[in-house]
C-alpha cells in the first residue's frame, strides 16, 4: 500500500478505550471507521446501541446477500458462467462443472483464480497436470491455456484480475513464511497423467478471452504438447487447510491480516479455522465497521460462519462501500465470551477499491431480506 501524507488528527472525547478492540467502555458498541480499508487512519467510536441497529433501510446501499447454489448452469466453459459481481478490475463468477470441457481456456484479459468449493478433478494446463479438490486456490497467469476433467459434478468461485496480475503480500516484520509458507505452493507436474493426455493427440479448440470477447482458436493437434518448462512463471495450487493463521490473543485482528493475494485494485483474503481470542477484555467477534473505501464480498465456504446468522455454505454477501457492518445479534451476544475454543470456517473474501455492479443471473438468486438480518432479535 502506497504511504500517504495523511491530515496529522490526534484526539479522543469523552468515553473511549485506550485500545481499538478491547476493553470498551462499559456497555458500548465499538464502531471503526477508516480510510484504506484497514491500512490507513482511523476513529474508533463507542455507541450505547449496536450501530446497526436499524428498524428499516432503503436504498442502494442496502447489504445484498446470494445463494450461489442456485445457480444451476453448468457450462463446460468458464466463460459461459454467470457472473456474480463485477467491475473493471475483476468479474467474479460461480462456476458448475458437471463433465470435462469441451475446449481449452485461455484468458487474454488478466489472471485467473479458482478456487474450488466442491468436487474433485484433474487440471490440464500447458505446464503439466494438477489434482484439485475442495479448498484449493489455482493461479492462473494470463495466457495459461487450460482444461479440467471433474471426478464428480464441481462447484468453482472465480476470481479476474483484470488487465493486471495477482502477487503475493508482504508480511512485514512477521516474515515471508508467516500464514502461508512458499514451500507449500504446488506447480504442475509432467506425471503419467499428463504425458497420457498429451499422448490423445486429437483436434482441440481454444477459447480465449480478450476484451470481454471470446476467440477460438483451432487446433489440428493437442496444443498442450510441450516437452518441458523451467522459470518463475507458473500456475500453482494452495489448499485453505494448509494456512495457518496469525492470531493474537490479546487483538482481533482485522481481516487485511487474512490477505492471500493481491490484485492492482481489490484484495483476497482468506479465514480459516483459529483460536478465539482469551484475553478477557479483548472482543472476540468481527467489530462494526464502515469500510468507506472498499466493497466487501465474502464467499462461505465451510463451516459454521460464526459472526453471520442463517449464512450456509455456497452463499456470497456483498456490503457496498459505506455500509456499516458488523456481527449479527446472535452472534453478538457472545461479543467478550464464545462458547467453543476456535472458530471453524472458511470462507473467501475479496475487497474492491471500486465499486462492484451485480450481475443478471445474482439477481436472480439474492435474498431480500439479509438487510433486516441485523434487527435486535
């Protein structure tokens, strides 16, 4: 994140806490609102009600919820898919995948990323061969001509960066292993598997993409014939299972400390299973929030998604930039003490620095009333 010359505020009035996050004033609500997400200057101000508690809301602001699993197309190409959400750095779609693909694919307008939230298969590319399964992310670069071969009927969340790439965050003084080690990073390998399918040497297209259009290219020939590669440009597999999240016992961390990917112009993060925090004072649920700069989508993958009630597995919420946020009344309730040790999710976020249009097939699938899912029980 580029530093900035912020206005220099220092100052606080009335009742506050000497740390975001912990030990709030007794019977207030915590309410942050930054700039940059969670990266830059912010006020932290302490309300006698939850600050959303509203008794109706309307307008375009409005939080929007999705049950993905709806969406019952399944297309043997990705570009056929519907998109969920988009903009002009990324568009978001819900994939199914019921048979092996047709034909090649190839994106010409940036970096693709899978994640798979159900099923299992093979993923050819010109690189070699890749198992996937539930939880894995695939990096794609730009230009990666490939196809997958399900086992069974597959589910896949994908992510475009559009005419730009993704990289890796810097973690900073916690060091370049901290949450995700490089070793586990997995490049496609030339196995029996690939060499078999390269050996069905048949006539095959390719779909590319390339300004929202889509090409075929034909091929008389198998194009994925290479003998071999090397460098530092490849599609590689990360599994949810294998992060390891930083925690503190003392802080609820905020989510730019889940960050997986960066893009030019939105971020992916990633929550996996943790400890909650112990520390008597600290709060142990997502703060409210106004996230000024930023759309938040989350992506529920797995698990019992702690801070959100009547939210399953195959569901995306989407909150506008603006919109202030926080746990729903449930699980507010356990705002300083939880119930159990550790949370147990996964889920995938992704925030844009500029704002995201719905798509058609969404709309279509969009629960009306996750705007009054945060009215006091």
């Amino acid at each position: 994140m580029k530093s900035k010359n912020w206005i220099p505020v220092k100052g606080a009035q009335g009742e506050y806490s000497r740390q975001a996050h912990a030990d709030l004033p007794q019977g207030t609500f915590e309410r942050e609102v930054s700039k940059e997400g969670f990266f830059g200057p912010a006020a932290f101000l302490y309300h006698p009600r939850p600050p959303t508690g509203w008794s109706d809301f309307e307008g375009p602001l409005r939080p929007r919820a999705f049950d993905l699993n709806g969406l019952n197309a399944a297309p043997t190409s990705l570009w056929d898919a519907p998109i969920v959400l988009h903009n002009a750095a990324t568009q978001i779609r819900f994939w199914k995948l019921a048979e092996p693909m047709q034909d090649l694919c190839r994106n010409g307008d940036g970096d693709q990323l899978l994640f798979v939230h159900s099923g299992s298969g093979d993923l050819f590319c010109d690189y070699g061969h890749l198992l996937i399964e539930p939880g894995d992310y695939i990096y794609l670069p730009r230009g990666t001509m490939w196809k997958i071969a399900p086992e069974a009927p597959m589910a896949l969340l994908t992510i475009e960066a559009t005419n730009t790439h993704f990289t890796w965050p810097d973690r900073g003084p916690l060091g370049p292993h901290a949450f995700i080690d490089p070793a586990m990073l997995e490049t496609p390998h030339f196995d029996d598997v690939f060499l078999n399918f390269q050996a069905e040497d048949r006539p095959a297209r390719v779909l590319i993409k390339k300004r929202n259009a889509v090409s075929i290219a034909h091929f008389a020939h198998n194009p994925l014939d290479a003998r071999g590669w090397h460098g530092d440009l490849a599609p590689v597999r990360l599994n949810v299972r294998d992060l390891r999240p930083v925690i503190s016992h003392r802080y609820h961390l905020p989510p730019s400390a889940h960050t997986t990917f960066l893009s030019d112009r939105f971020v992916v993060c990633t929550f996996a299973p943790r400890p909650f925090e112990t520390d008597p004072g600290a709060i142990k649920v997502p703060f409210f929030h106004n996230n000024d700069d930023y759309d938040e989508v989350l992506f529920y993958h797995a698990g019992d998604f702690f801070s959100r009630d009547n939210i399953k597995a195959g569901m995306m919420t989407f909150h506008p930039s603006g919109f202030t946020h926080g746990p729903h009344p449930k699980a507010l309730a356990k705002m300083f003490v939880q119930t159990k040790p550790a949370t147990d999710e996964y889920a995938v976020m992704i925030d844009t620095r500029d704002p995201l249009e719905i798509g058609a097939d969404a709309a279509n699938v969009e629960n009306q009333d996750y705007v009054h899912s945060w009215k006091p029980k």
